[in-house]
C-alpha cells in the first residue's frame, strides 16, 4: 500500500502540499516511481526512441529490405564517423596546437635545447 505521507526513507524532499523536508518511506508515491525502473519501462523507452528514429528520418514508409539496407548504409556511415574522428582528430589538434603556438611566441625546440 502506498503512503502519501510517510517517513523514514532514504530520500530527504519536500512532499507537495505539506511544502516541508520530509524523509520518504520505500512506499511513497513520491519514490515509488523511481524505484520501479524496471526492464518493461526501459523496453518502452527503446521502443518509443527508435519509433522517433523511424519518423525523423522517414523509413516508417520504407518496406522492410529497404528499411536494412538504409539502416546498415546509414550505421556503417556513422560507425566510419566516429573511428575516423577517433584516429585523426587527435593528429589535427597537436598539429593545430603546434601551428599556434608557432605563431604565438611559443618557444621553438632549438631555444628549449640552448636553455637547457
């Protein structure tokens, strides 16, 4: 049975309409729906963000075979993405850092060599 009101939780907040810090019982209906996180929710939660992928992109009217094929072309674009961005990137930001510090009054490796 659930509590409105009830104490000796581990979550300290304010229950509405009482407007002051209370400590909730593992049966509060303010808790309750965030201890319930169970497997059908996040099962409903995919299935909701993957009917938002088909209606952003416009597959919903695209028959099955076709519906694969723009998803593998489509993940395989995305996956090449994120590799490429995972090798490279790096290489450009020393180069880029190196440039502008070059032009910025960095200290060349010849000069670091004399100081030492």
């Amino acid at each position: 049975m659930l509590q409105l009101f009830p104490s000796g939780c581990h979550n300290t907040h304010t229950h509405w309409p009482m407007r002051q810090t209370a400590v909730c019982h593992s049966t509060c209906v303010i808790c309750e729906p965030a201890r319930r996180m169970n497997f059908k929710n996040v099962r409903e939660y995919l299935a909701w963000l993957y009917y938002q992928y088909l209606l952003i992109t416009g597959i919903y009217v695209l028959e099955p075979w076709e519906k694969s094929i723009f998803n593998s072309v489509f993940f395989s674009a995305i996956a090449m993405v994120i590799y490429t961005s995972y090798v490279f990137v790096p290489i450009h930001v020393r180069l880029a850092l190196e440039f502008f510090s070059g032009i910025f009054g960095g200290q060349n490796e010849s000069t670091v060599a004399l100081m030492n």
